[in-house]
C-alpha cells in the first residue's frame, strides 16, 4: 500500500522534537506530525500529548518530491467524528438579509460588520477630507483660498 495524501494510516512514534513528533509509518518510511496538528487546542509542550512508543492514528497531509511526508492526528480525528456522513456536519443558520440581523432580544436589526466597516471607511474619508480641507486653508496650502 502505498502512502497518499488523505489516506489514514496506523503508525508509532519514533522521537519527539520541539516542533513536533516523527512516526514510523507502514513500509517502514517516517513522517512528521508538526505540533500544530496534535491536537485542537493549543500545545505548548508536545511531551503532554505523545511520547515516543505510542500508537497513533495520522491522516496523510502532503508527500513532497524529496520524501518528506506531512501528517496530522488532528485531522485523522475529525475524519474517525465524521464518519458515516456524507459532508462534515455545519450548523444550519437562517436566511436573514445580507447586512443586518435581528437582535438576540427580538429587537430592532443590528448591523453586520461589513455594513459597519463600510459605513466606517465611509465617515473616516469624509473626516479626512474635511481636516485637510481645514488645514490647508490655515496654512496657506496650495487651492486654499484666501479672502
């Protein structure tokens, strides 16, 4: 059996690093679980998740020209949780308008942050371009006018 991307194999940890832990795969070729990939939260301090001699489950990431084999137990999980379904499961959300939503009390709508950034980059150049409009007239810039 060869190894490719997305296939999930069985295979044992060899050694431990700061960045993350080498495992022996099948046919005797080693990859690497980059700390990233142990677990879903944050790993500070691999040791606390894997020693060397344990038997882990790794999903293929990636198998570079020169040998180097990418891959995640994170993911291996994920794939063994969503098993039996078709497409991983995703909370279904209702179709409001684009650029509002109803308040969790009932209210009135409240803005979405595109609608908010939009307004703000709307104000913000409209403020820039009276301040300089302002100064320059203090100034004596170039176009100001003088009475």
């Amino acid at each position: 059996m060869s190894i490719e991307v997305g296939s999930k194999l069985q295979g044992k940890v060899t050694g431990i690093t700061n960045f993350g832990a080498f495992v022996e795969l099948p046919e005797g070729s080693t990859g690497l679980v980059h700390i990233s990939e142990v677990a879903d939260n944050y790993v500070k301090d691999i040791n606390e998740f894997l020693k060397v001699g344990d038997e882990v489950t790794v999903k293929v990431l990636n198998v570079e020209k020169d040998g180097k084999i990418g891959l995640s137990i994170k993911k291996a999980k994920e794939q063994v949780e969503t098993a039996g379904t078709d497409r991983p499961e995703r909370p279904q959300r209702q179709q409001r308008p684009r650029n509002f939503k109803q308040d969790k009390r009932g209210g009135a709508p409240v803005e979405n942050f595109e609608s908010k950034m939009s307004r703000f980059l709307k104000d913000s150049e409209d403020r820039l371009a009276s301040l300089k409009r302002h100064t320059e007239s203090k100034r004596g810039g170039r176009g100001a006018r003088r009475g």
